[in-house]
C-alpha cells in the first residue's frame, strides 16, 4: 500500500513534509523542463534481486518498518526528485519503487548470498507516489557497495499500471563507479547519477540527493531480457 506520497497525510505525514522541504531547500531540482525537449533517463538492468517476498511495510520511509522504534543502520538520506515526461510535463501519480542493499550490503531476496549480516530494521524496498507536481520523496541509506557492484538505489516507476522504466540510480564521483560493468555501460551516466550533500547543520549527518527522472513515450518490453544473473555479487570462489 502506498501510505505515504508527496502532500499525504499518514502517520509521518509531517515528518515527509518537513523532510522534502529541507531537501529541497539544500538542492535545487537537477531538470529544467521549460528547456525544451528532455532526453529518457537511460534504462539499467532490474537485476535479480527485487524483493520476492515483500516487507510488512511498504511505504516510502525505509528506515524504520511499520510502527517499530529501531532505525536502520546507515547514512540517512532524504532522496527525493521529479518524474517527467519528454515534454517535461510532470507525471502525477506515477509509483516510484526502489529498493536496495542494507548497510552490510544484503537485499531483501531469499537468493541473495552476500557474506554480510541482514540489517533486520532495513526495510529494503519502499514505494512513493508523484503528486501534481511530479514530486516523489524517500527517506533512506545511502547505498553501500557490495561484493562486484558500485553503490546503487534500483529503481522502477510505474504509470496506469504500465513499467515505464526500470533503472538504477548512482552516486556522483563515487571512485568505483568507474570499474563498475553496468555503470560503465551507460552512455550518458550523469543522467542517472545524484549528489548526495550533506545537510548544512543536519546533528545526525543526514545527506539529500536529488534525483529527476524522465519517461520515455512508451513502456518497456516484459519480454525484454533483463540480465538478471550479471548483477549478482561476485563472490570469490562462487560463481
Ligand atoms: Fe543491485
């Protein structure tokens, strides 16, 4: 259920509110839309490790599940953006997804095999729905690398139940991004690359990113191959 969106009112409703405004306020939007027409942002591959049992909470605070009092483990930051279309008209409710590794760099996915110790507070996927404005929001960690991969946020948005784009979100001038296979595949990597800044006078050492996205005019092929085993961690010794 998306519980929390842009200008909602749940639980946190106050805490998003507060927390989009002062993303905002530290990083203007990356996009200018009256600048005419606007390039896709580029698609990456799903990878094999969307959810495939989904976490008590799906909403768009990943830190904390359902009413529970502990936090997540890792660097908070406020990810927060516009969804467009090519003539830069926002898109209302599109559903933004992501989902990512916790800080010991272990998905939420029964198949995932990485070394490190689950972050049982982390909930792993989160869902945010645009409002008018296109505006979607995120409370999350910044992304740690894991065994083979560069940090990454992955990301799908959906529009009238159709997948518009499946991607993965980078940050800027990480120095493994240039050793990473997918990141190195992109041809236009600053399209789908964020600064993750810190929080001028943030006491916890929040960070924002801000990260637009623009869709393409049409939605992608189901059938389309997603190169789900190349973005498994690359154990040594383990293939
Ligand atoms: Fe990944």
């Amino acid at each position: 259920m998306v519980k929390a969106t842009p200008g909602g009112i749940d639980r946190r409703g106050f805490l998003n509110l507060a927390a989009m405004s002062l993303a905002g306020s530290a990083a203007p939007p990356v996009l200018d839309p009256s600048a005419g027409q606007l390039q896709p942002t580029p698609r990456q591959t799903e990878g094999p490790f969307y959810p495939d049992k989904m976490p008590p909470d799906t909403d768009n605070d990943l830190l904390i599940i359902n009413n529970r009092l502990a936090s997540a483990a890792g660097a908070v930051t406020h990810l927060s953006g516009r969804v467009f279309d090519m003539r830069g008209e926002p898109a209302r409710n599109a559903v933004v997804e992501i989902w990512q590794c916790d800080n010991n760099g272990r998905y939420l996915h029964t198949g995932d095999e990485n070394p490190g110790t689950r972050d049982v507070n982390f909930q792993g996927f989160g869902r945010s729905m645009t409002g008018p404005t296109g505006d979607y929001y995120f409370r999350t960690i910044k992304p740690v690398p894991y065994p083979g991969r560069t940090p990454h946020i992955h990301l799908i948005v959906r529009l009238g139940g159709k997948r518009m784009l499946t991607t993965q979100l980078y940050i800027k001038d990480f120095p493994q991004n240039a050793r990473d296979f997918l990141y190195r595949s992109l041809r236009a990597p600053q399209l789908v690359t964020a600064d993750f800044k810190p929080i001028t006078g943030s006491t916890q050492s929040e960070l924002t990113a801000r990260f637009d996205i623009v869709l393409g005019p049409a939605p992608e092929d189901p059938e389309e191959d997603r190169m789900r085993d190349l973005d498994r961690p690359q154990i040594p010794g383990r293939r």
